[in-house]
C-alpha cells in the first residue's frame, strides 16, 4: 500500500506527497498533460523537443542543470504520446532547490533563439540517428502509419518528419509553452523523506504565485474501428528480413487493458514464452522474437516483431505466428500458466515499487488517469483476469480484420 495525501493550489496545481522516512532522499516529479497526440499534424515533434527546450534556461536561471548539481541532484525527462514528465532526486534537506528550479521554468522559459537553435540541432540529430540511419528505424514509422488513420497516434513522439522541427519558429514555441505549461495542466508530487505541512508551505511559496492559465480541454480525433487488413512491404539495407504485426488494444482505462497486457507476456515475454519457445528454440523461424505494447491511454497497439533466421519464407514464418494466435483464441490457457504471469506482473509491480523515484512517477502517472488510489488497485486488476478473458480478448484482437502486417525484406 502506497500512502499519499494530496491538496490543490488555488491556481489548479495538484499536489501529491509521498512520506517515506527511510530515505535521504527526496524527488519532485513534474507532470504536464501534454504529449505527442496533442500536437498539431503540421508541427508535430514539438512536446519532445520542449522537453530538451526545458533544460535550456530559464528566466531567473540561465543554467538548470549546474545549481542542482551544486545541491547534490540530478534529473532527467521523458516525453511518450501521451505526457511529458520532469523529474529530480536530491538529498531531502535540499529540497528547496528543485522547488525553485522547476518552479521558474513553469514560470517560463529564456526562450532564447540560442537555445531553440541548440536543442533543434540535438533533436535533429537524434531523429537522423535513431529513426533514418539506423537499420529498421523507420519501422515505428511505418506500422503506426499503417495501423492508425486518423488518431495522433500515427506518428511517433519524435515527430512525423524531420522538417517539422527544423522549421520550428519561436512564436510556435512560445505558444506551445503556454497552452500546456501551466500549473492547472500540471501534477507536482514530492515524495521520499518529506512532510506534507513542509511541502505545503514550500509548494504555496514557489508555485502559488504561477498564474493558473487556461485548463486544456482534449479533443483528440479517436480512430474508428478497423475492418480490413492492412498489409506493407518494405525492402531496404538491413542485415535480416523482420515481421511486424499490430492489432488494435483496449486503452489504458478501458475494459479488457489488463486481460491484454497479461496476453503479450503469455505470447512474449522473455525466453519461457509460448511464441519464443515455439518460433526461436523449437522451429527456429526466428532469431528473436517479441509481443509488446505500450500501454496508451488511449487505444493502443498490441504488436508481435521478430528478425527471422537467414532463409526463412516470410509467408512461412507468419503462418507459425498465426498458428499461435489460433492456440490461444481456441484452448483457454491454463491456470499455471496464467499464475505464472500474474506472479511476473506482481513481481514488476513490486520492484518498481522499491525505488522511491519510481513511486513519484506512479503517483503522477494515476492522479493523470484521474484517480492516484488506482496505485494501489492496479495488482488486483490484473489477479481478477481470468482464463475465459484471455480467450475473450484473445478472439476480439487477434482478428484478421484488426491486424496490420509490415514486411521488411533485406537487400543483402
């Protein structure tokens, strides 16, 4: 059971606190309900290349990085489709420091052309490298493309096209800045060797004075229901032929999330799973072999990837996968089967929970579905997935009419 209490600022900012004595240290963690879907389709790229833009100064503070190490911190970011989440970990009697570093950047950036300039060529240079250089970069690419027609999903955090970023102005900055980073689209929580009373008054003296700006309202177009295959092939200069699959999930808050999350580790998850045992160590199609997906808020992809072993027939190989997708639609699994992967789940769940770092990001991440207690209820969601509902969803998602097949073909 994780404790938490939480209070809103008159300016809208939730605040969550974390009390855990036996460290310390403490973290505040920052959350903005903004990410790649909320972009729009002409300039996106923007919520991760913020992300760099925050580190690049602030009004009051030209330097983010130097004061906090000073107080014996350190910290870091991350951007998904669906948020954008700044954290920091210091010693607890230090905590002040990372209140008026993250304070004055929400109050608002430098937004110097230098730093735009700067943290564009950083991004540029990751997309180059991660996404068109790199062999099969652009899969993520492709299958989100294929897969999704309408909702921002399609495109990938990074951004749908290069030129998107490299044709960032400042005033798109400046707007972009001050539609989403505001104190009302915002989640603080402090957790570690705190008291609330403290952070209260810490939180009002920093925070309180922000102007709350204008609450986001999401309208997000949601993707209608697929109703045909959708099939791509690609040949490129790549060491093996690959096979993607992807087939539409339940979301984040939907029914039937966790009975999917529980499938991909059934199919996929590490070298005791029935694809990897069936497709790499018995049939040898394939050299590596992964289901996955990446937990959307909203409608996500449940995806199947594997390099195949130099010869395999793609139609070959994909006939295995299907034959799998048969077993688990038509056998119900059985029950030391499904244990075994509720026990990996719990065993997740706890280890993440170890780390006092991790417990800030998980209390932000729920007070952002709407509700921080769902930290605590989250194992029980996955112990209430029975056999009959991994066959029930099982038939809904691996239908032919929901699947979308990327072929990548080697040159070589």
């Amino acid at each position: 059971m994780i404790h938490y209490n939480r209070f809103v600022l008159d300016n809208g900012l939730r605040v969550l606190v974390h009390e855990d004595a036996t460290t310390p240290m403490a973290v505040v963690n920052i959350l903005y309900d903004v990410g790649a879907r909320d972009e729009n389709p002409e300039q996106t790229g923007f919520a991760h290349l913020f992300e760099h833009l925050m580190f690049g100064g602030s009004i009051n503070i030209p330097d983010y990085d130097e004061p906090l190490q000073r107080a014996g911190g350190e910290n870091n970011a991350y951007t998904t489709n669906d948020l954008t989440n700044y954290y920091c970990q210091l010693p607890a009697e230090n905590i002040e420091t990372a209140f008026w570093l993250e304070s004055d950047r929400m109050l608002s950036l430098a937004f110097s052309k230098k730093s735009l300039d700067v943290q564009r060529k950083v991004v540029c240079e990751e997309f180059k490298e991660h996404y068109i250089n790199k062999p099969y970069g652009d899969v993520g690419h492709k299958l989100r493309e294929l897969a999704y027609t309408t909702h921002p999903y399609r495109w990938m955090t990074i951004g749908k096209e290069l030129s998107h970023i490299e044709h960032a102005k400042l005033d798109d900055v400046k707007n972009f800045f001050f539609k989403y980073y505001r104190p009302v689209n915002a989640i603080l929580v402090v957790a570690g060797n705190v008291k609330t009373d403290n952070v209260k008054i810490l939180a009002e003296k920093w925070f309180g004075p922000i102007e709350s700006g204008t609450k986001y309202e999401r309208n997000v177009p949601q993707e209608p229901k697929q109703t045909a295959l959708r099939e791509l092939t690609v040949k490129a200069d790549v060491p093996l032929d690959a096979f993607y699959k992807a087939w539409h999930m339940p979301g984040r808050m939907q029914e039937g999330y966790h009975a999917a999350d529980l499938i991909t580790e059934i199919l996929g998850g590490g070298g005791s799973s029935r694809l990897f045992q069936s497709l790499v160590k018995e049939k040898r199609l394939f050299s590596n072999i992964e289901c996955y997906h990446f937990g959307s808020l909203d409608g996500g992809l449940l995806t199947i990837e594997g390099k195949l072993v130099k010869g395999v027939d793609m139609k070959l190989a994909e006939t295995a996968i299907e034959e799998e997708l048969t077993k688990i639609k038509e056998t119900k699994v059985g029950e030391a089967e499904l244990q075994k992967v509720k026990n990996k789940t719990e065993s997740m769940i706890a280890f993440e929970d170890i780390a006092v770092m991790s417990r800030a990001n998980s209390l932000a991440f729920y007070e952002l579905l709407g509700n921080a207690d769902l930290i605590n209820e989250e194992l029980s969601k996955y112990n209430q997935v029975t056999a009959e509902d991994i066959q029930q969803y099982s038939q809904q998602i691996f239908d032919v009419n929901n699947s979308n097949a990327l072929y990548y073909y080697s040159n070589n």
